[in-house]
C-alpha cells in the first residue's frame, strides 16, 4: 500500500484525470491522497480550514466494535496502515492503546448480548464481564450501577490532526490542490466533464466527488443528482475536570448509548450520545443536552461532575441504512458518492479513501479489501436507486 501513496511516477497513465473533491474533510482529503498519485486532483472547502466541521469535533477512537457491519470492515481494513503511523507519513504514533467498556444496566443486558453477538462475528475481540469485572476495570463505575460489561482491549485513541495532516501532505506532494473558501454553487455535466463552480471560479474536471459530509444531498441537488437521502445529526460533547489517576482509564460506553466518558489527558470528553436530527449547519451544543449528560454520568459513575471547561457540538451524517455511500452515482456518469460515515469516517479513512480512489480509476475494488470482507455492493449508491 505504501507504494500507492508516495510521489506519483512519471509513466503513471492516469495523471491526466482530473479530480475535483467537494470537502476537505477526513473522507475527501484521503480519497484525495490516494488519488493524487495517478491523477491530477482539486479538493474544494467551503471554510477557511479543512477540520472545521465534523472532522474537527471527532471523540477521536478507534473501534473495531462500532458501526454497521460494512463501516466495521472498512476500519479492520485500516488498523494496519494507522498502527504504523501511516507507513512513516506522519510525525509519530496516530493510534495509542485505550480500551472501550461498555456497561450495561440490568435492563439493557438483551442490548450488551446482542452488541458481543455482533462483534464476535466480525472477529472483534471482546470479553464479558460481570460487576466485579466491570469494578476491577474501571473504579469509578457506582456500585450497583452495572451488571456486567463488554471489554474491548483493542479499542485505541486516534491523533486525528496528525492523519489528517498526514493526507494533506501526500496530496500536496503529488501535485494536487487545495483549495479553502470555496463554496461549490452550482455543478453541470456538459461535453463529457463536469463544470464545478466555487468561488469565483469555474473548474473543469472528469470526476466530481461528493465528500460533502452533512451537506451532501445539497452538492448532490446543485448536480441535478438525486439525493441518497443523508440526515445529518447532532452529537453534543464536552469537557470537564479529570482525576490525578484517570489519564490511563479505559473509554466508558452505556450500553444503551444514552452517554459516554473517555480520557482526555487531564480532563474527560463527555457526550449525552445524542443523534439529533438536524439540517446541514454549524452545529452547536445544547445547554440541556449538557445537563442531561451530566446526570447520567453522575449516575452511572463518581466523577460527581459539576463543571463544564468546553463544550461544542457537530453533525454525523447518515444514509437511511445507517451504512456509508461510496461509488459512483448510477445516473449521473462521473458523480461519485463518498458519504453518509456516520460518525466513523476517520477511522475507516484510510480503507475507504483507498477503496474510493480504485473506484475511480481502476473500475473496482483493491482484491485485498475485497478478501477483508469489504463489502463494495453494500456500499455503492446504487442500492437507493428507484426501480
């Protein structure tokens, strides 16, 4: 795989494609590393920085556990690129052990069996745990509050500036541009290319991939594209005060996704869970999501929170199946979906930009992401066309 993403070589036969990204994000800026080798490549942001929407607000794991059965082969497909620091790209380690435990109260046991049934199946390691596993694990869990819990050993932090950084210097290195403040208005399909309009220019291109996260459907519209039908939701998240002994404490998951606490150097990254359905925006946080978060979490735990340092919120953006969308749109020759990651797109990044740009240039999937499960028909947008 390292070959694909160093400097591009001169006899390399598809430099001259064009490939115009609409989004900076973790989804595009990978597709466009990846790219970027073999063709020649545009990446469009509406902001002035690449990681400012959801990229940007990520509670930065990654798991193995988490996801739709398509996501969870996408990110086994990327664990061995991150656990070598993007094979040398990046500046030091991207992933660093944490561990997740999920608990689970007496009534949301039928939740945790399902959630091991589901990982067991996809060769996720995980180990059961009654209450005085869960105790020993994580000392802070209240007594009496959890019944058992699903341990996930292999569940690490992500340094998600370094990996995004580390694409947008292959991109650079290849030639490829970059280019910030530069809202896409309006896009047509006219003598065989798209015609891409951003800022105050108009961009000739082959492709046109839609890595516009929340705002997906709308590049879609401006296409004359059908929507696949993306619903971007809120995820609310916070800060607080950490313990002196708490910096190497595993991430905590109720197991009916109602809040989460993970490690934060001196503090804890809190979340209610939400998924607040939500028009494509700059999301911002809820003081009663807040509240509600930190009465579940004093609930469940003796962090006895009482104050908030930062909180903040962004938007995870779904397809009705809950699976991401990656190919090319069946209607609309050169219109190529890479959306709908559902709050996983950084840690299938690597996967999924590696799978877009084969799409895009070689007409199919990488054979060894095939052998990985991945499941290319699962994933395409062909499967919401009408019949």
């Amino acid at each position: 795989m390292a070959g694909l993403l160093w400097s591009r070589s001169a006899n390399e036969h598809d430099i001259a494609t064009h490939v115009t990204v609409v989004g900076g994000g973790i989804a595009g800026i990978s597709a466009a590393a990846y790219l970027s080798k073999r063709a020649r490549v545009t990446v469009l942001d509406m902001e002035s920085t690449l990681t400012y929407h959801t990229t940007g607000r990520s509670a930065a794991l990654f798991a193995q556990s988490y996801g739709s059965p398509e996501t969870r082969s996408l990110t086994q497909a990327s664990e061995a690129f991150l656990m070598s620091a993007a094979e040398g790209i990046a500046d030091g380690p991207l992933l660093t052990t944490r561990g997740a435990l999920t608990v689970a109260r007496e009534d949301e046991l039928p939740v945790l069996r399902a959630e091991r049934a589901v990982s067991v199946t996809h060769g996720t390691a995980v180990s059961w745990l009654d209450a005085d596993g869960v105790a020993r694990l994580m000392p802070a869990i209240r007594k009496g509050y959890a019944v058992a819990g699903l341990w996930e050993p292999g569940a690490h932090d992500l340094d998600v500036a370094a990996l995004h950084q580390a694409f947008v210097r292959l991109v650079r290195a290849n030639g490829g541009e970059i280019a910030t403040n530069h809202p896409v208005t309006a896009l047509d399909h006219r003598n065989d290319h798209w015609h891409v309009h951003a800022a105050d220019r108009t961009i000739e291109t082959d492709v046109v991939v839609n890595a516009a996260g929340a705002w997906g459907d709308v590049v879609a519209g401006f296409a004359g594209v059908e929507p696949v039908g993306l619903t971007p939701m809120r995820r609310t998240a916070f800060t607080v005060p950490g313990r002196a002994n708490s910096r190497h404490w595993p991430m905590i998951i109720d197991a009916g996704r109602g809040w989460y606490v993970r490690p934060d150097g001196q503090q804890f990254l809190c979340s209610p869970a939400d998924e607040t359905p939500s028009e494509p925006c700059d999301a911002r946080p809820r003081e009663a999501d807040v509240a509600l978060a930190i009465e579940r979490i004093n609930e469940a735990t003796t962090l006895e929170i009482r104050s908030v340092r930062s909180q903040w919120a962004g938007l995870r953006t779904f397809a009705p199946d809950r699976a991401p969308v990656t190919g090319f749109d069946p209607s609309a020759e050169g219109f190529f979906w890479l959306v709908g990651q559902g709050g996983t797109g950084i840690q299938t990044s690597p996967a999924a930009g590696r799978l877009a740009a084969a799409l895009i240039l070689d007409g199919g999937p990488p054979p060894d992401l095939v052998m990985a499960g991945v499941d290319v028909d699962g994933l395409s947008p062909a499967r919401f066309a009408s019949d």
